[in-house]
C-alpha cells in the first residue's frame, strides 16, 4: 500500500540521478520506495529543512557517501523531488536550499 505518490519536476532530479554510480541509483529508488510506502516516515530518510519555511531532505546514504534529495509536498500525499546533491560538509550548503525553493517556485508557477 502506498501512502505517497512521488513525482519529479522537470528534468532537475533525473539530471541528477543519471550522474550517479549505479549502486547508489538502487539506494536511492530504494529510499523514495520507502517514503511512498511507509505511513510514518523516520527522519533518518525524510526530514524537514531546519530555518526555511520550504523543503524536505530525503536523505540517502550508501556506503560512506551521503547524499540529499530537496521534496516538498502538494496536497498532502505527494512529494515532489525537484533536485539533488552529494553533502560533503555537515550543514546543507545554502545555494543548494536557495536552488530548491527556486525550483519550487518555478513548479508552483507552472501549476
């Protein structure tokens, strides 16, 4: 049973994705299969952006790499993935955030 329907806006997240060594393509099916289906999401995979009014990380990790997805939601059951990025310091780079509600404009805009 799915909880959530994810959808991807423009080619932001795909762009994204392709770039990305195979193993850690699975993880991330594997983390976005887990939102949609899970009722009650642990942080450890999805969680609100700290100090923004917008997004929500998905967080993936495979191995010892750690990578962010930004989602936002629409009505409730669907979450967005609009871009991604590998995190390599411990706060989430703000032209990365900037980027995201940007995108999520443009997204809101084209509605």
């Amino acid at each position: 049973m799915k909880f959530r329907k994810i959808v991807f806006f423009n080619n932001y997240f795909e762009d994204f994705f392709c770039r990305q060594k195979k193993k850690v393509r699975e993880k991330i099916i594997w983390t976005l299969s887990l939102i949609e289906e899970q009722e009650v999401v642990p942080e450890k995979y999805l969680k609100h952006v700290e100090g923004t009014s917008g997004p929500y990380e998905v967080r993936v990790q495979s191995g010892r790499e750690i990578f962010r997805l930004f989602a936002f939601f629409d009505k409730d059951k669907l979450v967005v993935v609009m871009n991604g990025f590998q995190k390599k310091s411990e706060k989430t780079p703000k032209k990365e955030i900037l980027k995201a509600l940007k995108i999520k404009d443009e997204y809101e805009n084209e509605r």
